[in-house]
C-alpha cells in the first residue's frame, strides 16, 4: 500500500495538462508509479522529468546502468526497485542467468571487469554521494586500476549519478 496517493493521469490531465501531456509523451503507459506519487508535487514532478531523462541520456550504455541500479536495488532489499529494474535490465542486455547473479557478481563469471567494477561502486556504502572523489580511497583505486576509468561509454560522474539515484 502507498503511503502517497497515486495522481491518476485523469485527474493530472485537469489540474496540470501541459505536465501530464508531458509524462504520456516521455514516459512509458502505463505511467510508472513513482511519477503518479510525484505528481502530488507537480513542479517536484517536472523537474524529475528532466533529471530523470537527463540520466537516461548520459553515456553510460545501457546495460551499465541497469547492473548498477539493480545492484544498488539488492544492496538495499528494495524489492521494489529490483521487480521495476528486472525488465529494463532485460531489455537493455542482460541475461536472466545475469539477473540473478548480480548478488554474488563479485564471483560470478558472467560480468566481465567493466561490469564487476560498475557493480562494485553501486555496491560500496561509502559512495551515497554524487561525486566519487567523497568515497573511499581504495575504492577509487580499484576502479582506476579497472576498465571502469578506461571505457570510452562511460565519463567520470556518471556511476555516482546513477547510484545516488537508486539510493
């Protein structure tokens, strides 16, 4: 049960019809959840529309963001995030047997370096900023050492980002 009421796109359509017009144009129908709690607040709603597709933007692919997101969902015991997160993931190259690895990535032999590194920063505690010069050292040092600080689909920021917005 939601503890905030769900805004049904109806009654946005009354009371804000250009911010609803925009969630149907930028968000997939069914409207997620999370935007239907959001539009209790609609400028709140607005602006996380462009955070939001400014983060699906960014230059990390696809696959990279799901891993971390989904890591950061298990860390958390967000079932939530995890079931949401399942179909993008899938959708976005992950492999079922992938999925249900990401717990113990760490040992698995389905992620390569990238991967396991992408996963291993969602994963740190330490890292709940948006910048990774506030986490901890040795961290900092395995992802540089990793081909986490090489990739040319990935530019410095945009793990923390995606990081601190599945926290």
């Amino acid at each position: 049960m939601a503890r905030v009421k769900y805004i049904p796109n109806t009654e946005l359509a009354e009371t804000q019809p250009t911010l609803n017009e925009r969630l149907l144009k930028e968000r997939k129908v069914p409207t997620g959840n999370i935007f239907l709690a959001l539009a209790n607040a609609p400028a709140i709603l607005d602006d996380f529309l462009t955070y939001a597709n400014a983060v699906r933007a960014a230059d990390l692919s696809p696959k990279l963001r799901e891993m971390a997101i989904l890591t950061v969902g298990y860390c958390t015991n967000s079932e939530y995030e995890v079931k949401h997160h399942h179909s993008h993931g899938l959708k976005a190259g992950l492999t079922e047997e992938q999925f249900q690895a990401i717990p113990d990535f760490e040992t698995s032999s389905l992620f390569n370096e990238q991967e396991k590194a992408v996963m291993a920063f969602a994963k740190d505690p330490r890292c709940t900023s948006m910048f990774p010069m506030k986490c901890g050292t040795g961290l900092q040092s395995s992802c540089r050492r990793s081909s986490l600080s090489n990739s040319q689909s990935t530019s410095p920021g945009t793990i923390p980002v995606f990081v601190s917005w599945a926290r």
